[in-house]
C-alpha cells in the first residue's frame, strides 16, 4: 500500500477537481457555440418567419397561428441550451476554484 499524506491526498484531489471543472468549460463552451448559434435552428426560424408573412399574405390564420407557435417553440430551445451551456460553465469555474482553495490549504 502506498503511504498517502494529508497534503499528497489534497493535491490529487484539487488536481481531479481542477481537470473536472476544465472538462465543464469546455462542455458548456461547446454547447453553447453548438446548440445556440447552430445553423438548422436559424434555418427553421427563417422559414417559418417566411410562412408566417405568407398566411398573413393570403388571409391564413391557422398557418399563422403554427408558424408563430413553431418559432416561439424553438426560442425556448435556444433558451433552454444556452441555460444547459451557462449552468456547465458556471459549475466549471466553481469546480477550479474549489481545487485552487484546497491548493492553499496545503503546508
């Protein structure tokens, strides 16, 4: 068995942690540029906005009444990604700063 000191334990912790808030970053940078700025949704959102003026155009109001609720939908999609991506980044930094404290900690 090998011998562990308090200080070799703090510092594989503080280690583990700080490769685990780097692995958040990244996740919730890659999610972010992904899932919100990805080109399908912006797509569907231009083609709807274009249905949407069409039934306006020719007097059809349930084609504008599902276009609208189509976009609204997919605004909440971008809104809930971008929160997934916020929340990874956030629990990332949290993780660093958690291993930077028990770094100070060891004598």
């Amino acid at each position: 068995m090998l011998p562990l000191t308090v200080n070799d334990l703090l510092l594989s912790i503080s280690a583990v942690l700080f490769l685990l808030g780097i692995v958040g970053i990244g996740c919730g940078v890659v999610i972010l540029v992904t899932k919100v700025m990805g080109g399908d949704i912006k797509l569907i959102t231009a083609q709807a906005s274009d249905l949407a003026k069409k039934g306006i155009a020719e007097d059809v109001t349930g084609l504008v009444g599902n276009a609208s609720k189509l976009v609204d939908s997919l605004n909440d999609l971008v809104r809930t990604a971008s929160g997934v991506g916020i929340f990874l980044v956030i629990v990332g930094f949290v993780l660093m700063m958690t291993a930077y404290y028990l770094l100070i900690q060891i004598k």
